[in-house]
C-alpha cells in the first residue's frame, strides 16, 4: 500500500538509520508516542470512504484542504502547535488512503501516475532528511558521513554550500508536491460534469449530500463496466455483419 510505503521509507529510512547514531533509541512510551495517540483520540474524521461525502472528497481535491476531513474543523485551532503537527500527519495519511481508493478503482492511467508523483515526494522527502542527519553529524565531526551527502549527488564539503543544495533539494519537493496536488484540481475541474453524465447514465437526479465515496467510485465502476459490455456487443454486431455480408 502507499501509505505503508511512505511510512516506512520517510519514518525509518529518513529519520531513524542517521539520527540513531547521534541520539539513543526512543521509549516507546516516550513523548512523541503519546502525542501521537492522543492526538488520534481526539480527532474525529471522515477517514474511510464510507464515511466521507463525495462533494468534500472532490472539494479537498480542488482546494488542497485536509482540514475538511475533519467533522469540525474547528476542533483543529484548538490544538497546540505540537498537537496540530501530529493532527496534520493523520490527515496526510488519510487523505493518502483516500486518494489512493479512488485512482485506483476508477483509473488505472490516473493511478499510476498518482502512485509515480508519490512516489518522487517520498523520495525527496526522504533524501532531505537524511541530509539533513548526516549534515548535523558532519557538523559534529563524523566525517564519514560526508559519504552520505556524496550518495545524494551533494559533493561540497563547507557547511553553507551542503545546506545550500540540501535548500535546492526543498525546493525541488515542493514542486514535486504541486505536481501531485495538480492531479486532484484536474480531477475536481471536471466533477459536476461528470455528475450530469452520471444522472445521464442512471437516468435520475443525485442527492450529492447523501452520497459517500464509496457508493461514488460504484456509480462509476458500474457505468464503466456497462459501457465496456455495449461496446463489446456493438463490435461483436459489427463483425458478425461483415461475415454474414461476406
């Protein structure tokens, strides 16, 4: 899944394999654990795609804001800041989830190249972080891990010029991270069209506020797979005048 994917290559291979060696290994009761849980205890969201609206997931889409997952979004301003930083995580994994949910049971085409812009944000993400360790080692004299920056194409060795390509890096992940939030504007541009050709194909008007994702990605599966059929029987129709004209 990609959300493992990204969990496990951002949290253990960025953060974990350099920062070890500087620092000891984390209590598993310790601060950040607790943050962690607490703040998913506190949060109620529209997680899965049974529980979220099909106009928010398009609108979140369109807008880029997580916030909406939330069943009060107000909820969130109430948070302290370290609270908000592990509330936005959540929120980035659900919304993760959700996406990947939807290209892939919609577009096979839109899927991958989901999974492809994801795959370059973690990536990056990855690559900053472990420069940024191995940067803060070298700092501390462990001069070995300039072996590190080297492996990510950082080749100086003054401070101001590793931190300069390590800001390059930054700057490539943001655009990157436009490239993948581009997706979902194409996506949601196109949305109300795509309801009229829906109610069309249903013959009968939608109720949008009384319909989740999950009954969405079926109206759509449903009409893919009608189309598919009467395509095939129209082309069988096709070859089956042309045997019986010749």
């Amino acid at each position: 899944m990609l959300k493992l994917l990204q969990k496990l290559k951002l949290k253990k291979t960025g953060k974990t394999t350099l920062s070890s060696q500087a620092t000891s290994k984390e209590h598993p009761l310790s601060e950040s654990y607790q943050k962690e849980n607490i703040t998913e205890t506190i949060l109620n969201l529209y997680d899965t795609p049974s529980k979220i609206n099909v106009e928010t997931f398009y609108r979140i889409m369109e807008t880029g804001d997580l916030k909406l997952l939330m069943v009060n979004p107000n909820q969130y301003l109430n948070l302290n800041s370290e609270k908000q930083e592990s509330a936005n995580e959540k929120l980035n994994d659900v919304w993760l989830d959700l996406q990947e949910y939807y290209y892939s049971n919609t577009s096979k085409q839109s899927f991958e190249k989901f999974k492809y812009n994801l795959k370059k944000v973690v990536q990056l993400q990855n690559e900053i972080t472990t420069c940024e360790a191995a940067l803060q080692l070298v700092i501390l004299g462990f001069d070995e891990h300039f072996e590190t920056l080297i492996k990510f194409g950082i080749t100086a060795t003054d401070v101001d010029q590793i931190k300069s390509a390590i800001s390059r890096k930054e700057t490539k992940l943001e655009f990157a991270k436009n490239k993948l939030d581009k997706g979902g504007e194409k996506e949601s541009a196109g949305f109300y069209k795509l309801v009229a050709n829906v109610e069309r194909a249903l013959n009968r008007q939608l109720d949008l506020k009384e319909i989740n994702l999950e009954r969405w990605v079926a109206y759509l599966q449903d009409i893919k797979e009608r189309n598919e059929q009467q395509k095939q029987e129209l082309n069988n129709s096709k070859r089956k005048r042309k045997w019986q004209d010749n």
